[in-house]
C-alpha cells in the first residue's frame, strides 16, 4: 500500500555545505508547494526557518538537539504530530516531507530510525537521501570528518555546491572521491542553491542494497545497538565540538563586521566549523544582513527582506571546535568599539 505512504526525503550535508541555501530556493518553486519541512539545527538560536523566509505552519524547527543522537525520539513525535494534524484538518494536506539534518548528522540512525520505527513506517515511507557537498571544503570534510563519508556514501543525489567559487580549481579530485565513495548516486552541480525539485521527489523507496556494503553494514549496525541499548539519545558528537550564539541589539557597522569576519576567518579558521546569522546594520537597519562563513571561507553579506517576528537584533550563531565564546565576544566589542571610535583594527 505503498502509494498511501507520505513520501520522506533526508536532505543532509556536512555543516556550512549549503543545505538551507538550497531550500530556501526550492520553497520558492511551485513543484514544492505541499510539502512539509522539518529543520534540524544545533545550538539554541535557531535561523534556518528564518532564512527559508516562508511562514507556514508545515515548517517545524527541532533546534534543541540533533536528531542523529540527543533528539531522535523527537523526530518520531515531529512525524507523528504532523500526521495528526494533517488528519484532522489543522494543517494543509501535506503531499511528501523534507527533512534538514545538521550538518554534523550521522545519517544511518536517522535513516534506521525513518525504515525501522513503526509509528513512522505506518504513515510515511523514506523515499530519497539528498547529501550536499561543497566544492570548496568537501575534501577536506570527507578527510576529517567520518559524518560526511556516510552523508555521501548513504546518498541517492549528490548536490555538488559553491562551484560558482572554485572554478578556477576544477573539482576533478572531488569527483573521484565521490565515485569512490558512492558511484551509483546521481550527481548534479549546483549553482547559487538552484537545483531541480525532482531530486527531492522521484524514486519510490530508499534501498539501502544499491549502496555500497558499507551502507548496509552501518543499518545493521544502529538495529542492533537500539535493541540492545534503551538509553540511544546520547551525544554522537564528542564534547571538541561546541555550539554558542551571541546576540546583540546595538547596530554594527558593515566596516566593522568585515573587520571581525576577516579576523575570525584568519584566526580560527581550522576551528571555525560554522558561522550563520542575522546582522543589525549602522547602514541598512531596516532589513538583517544574513552571514554566513565556514572555516577559512567568508560568504558575501546577503540580504532578508523582513527581521524574523519583528525583533531587530543581531544574532550570530558559532559551531566551533575549541574556541572560546569570551574570545569571539571580546573580538566583536574590539573591531566594533574601535569603528566607533574611527580607529583603524
Ligand atoms: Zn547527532
């Protein structure tokens, strides 16, 4: 009774690979109207939902954990509540479901989780894996980060973003590497987040035995250790790496953020898994400059067209491995204190 089943696609990618960039895009498109999103954030300040800039109710923020580990049992009642309303009228009739893991997501207990829990399976059924990488960052991340092996070798689309940058490179090396990991995913490059909604929606349901045995193994894998272990909401993610945000009412000068991007980039850029925010400009006080960096990459200031519920305050959020909040907050009321006083840093 396949057909009765809502459609679920995981829509993965290691941490500042352009998964939001992506669907923020996507719910522009009206191929993706009816479908419900659920965003998976680290840390206690979630933007994602405020950069998609849609307001529907079919769009559930999960920012108090990651669903690979301290929150999976919270995506079973994500699913479960969205049904029911869906059910008795409270909601629009979904058609199909996306779900944004973090970018640190392990995916295999999130997939064992969408083919094995049957207050799931009963209602939905995990049709698509859609892993972003990054042409810049993406060998890098697959060299240190065990996440990202699976996040590509579990895939049936490989979005290959930020070519727009790297061009001159080539991405050659990258590709081979992806060919290694998993040959069989079907492959587009993106350019800017546009994609084709058609990765998200084709296909009938995920099947793990056209992967590589890896995929299988790792299945295996998570059934076991939920069965043998009733505690699984557990951090999969080590204490190296932490999450904070910093918030601020005062207006910073786009000189200024420059000067603190740049500076944090340099300093710690090894360290610097993530930066995202929403920044309150001296200049353009009127609308939030989105940034967004990842290690040693600085991404150009964009802008949202309306500050998120009204609230007009600057909020940037760090995923980071080792650097202290003081650290960050003391450079930030340096580089700003200094372009307030018109001192050059
Ligand atoms: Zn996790």
């Amino acid at each position: 009774m396949c057909v009765d089943l809502i459609p679920v696609t995981v829509l993965t990618g290691f941490l500042g690979s352009g998964k939001t960039t992506i669907l923020a895009q996507l719910v522009q498109n009206p191929a993706f109207v009816d479908t419900a999103i659920i965003i998976n954030e680290f840390g206690e300040v979630g933007l994602d939902h405020a950069l998609l800039e849609a307001s529907d109710e079919s769009i559930v923020d999960l920012s108090c954990g990651c669903i690979c580990c301290t929150i999976r049992g919270d995506l079973v009642s994500t699913l479960t509540n969205l049904y029911e309303r869906r059910t008795c009228g409270e909601i629009q009739e979904f058609k199909r479901v996306v779900i944004e893991t973090t970018g640190l997501a392990d995916p295999a207990p999130i997939i064992h989780t969408l083919m094995q829990e049957p207050k799931v399976f009963d209602n939905y059924r995990l049709a698509r894996v859609v892993t972003t990488i990054d042409a810049v960052n993406g060998m890098r991340v697959l060299d240190h980060n065990p996440e990202a092996i699976k996040q590509v070798a579990m895939a049936d689309t490989l979005l290959i973003t930020k070519n727009d940058i790297n061009d001159p490179l080539g991405i050659g090396p990258l590709t081979d590497r992806l060919d290694g990991l998993n040959p069989g995913a079907v492959r587009s490059i993106c350019i800017h987040g546009e994609t084709d909604p058609m990765y998200f929606f084709s296909g009938g349901i995920y099947d793990p035995s056209e992967k590589s045995r890896d995929v299988s193994n790792w299945l295996t894998k998570e059934a076991a250790s939920s069965r043998h272990n009733h505690h699984s909401d557990i951090n999969r993610h080590g204490s190296g790496i932490q999450t904070f945000a910093l918030l601020r009412t005062k207006a910073i000068s786009r000189g200024a953020l420059a000067i603190f991007m740049q500076m944090l980039a340099d300093q710690k850029g090894d360290d610097l898994l993530r930066l995202k925010g929403l920044v309150h400009l001296i200049e353009n006080p009127e609308w939030p400059a989105v940034v967004h960096g990842v290690q040693h990459v600085i991404h150009p200031i964009k802008r949202l067209y309306a500050w998120p519920d009204n609230i007009v305050q600057t909020r940037l959020v760090f995923i980071v491995k080792g650097i202290e909040k003081e650290w960050v907050e003391d450079l930030l009321n340096k580089v700003t204190d200094s372009a307030y006083a018109g001192l050059s840093v």
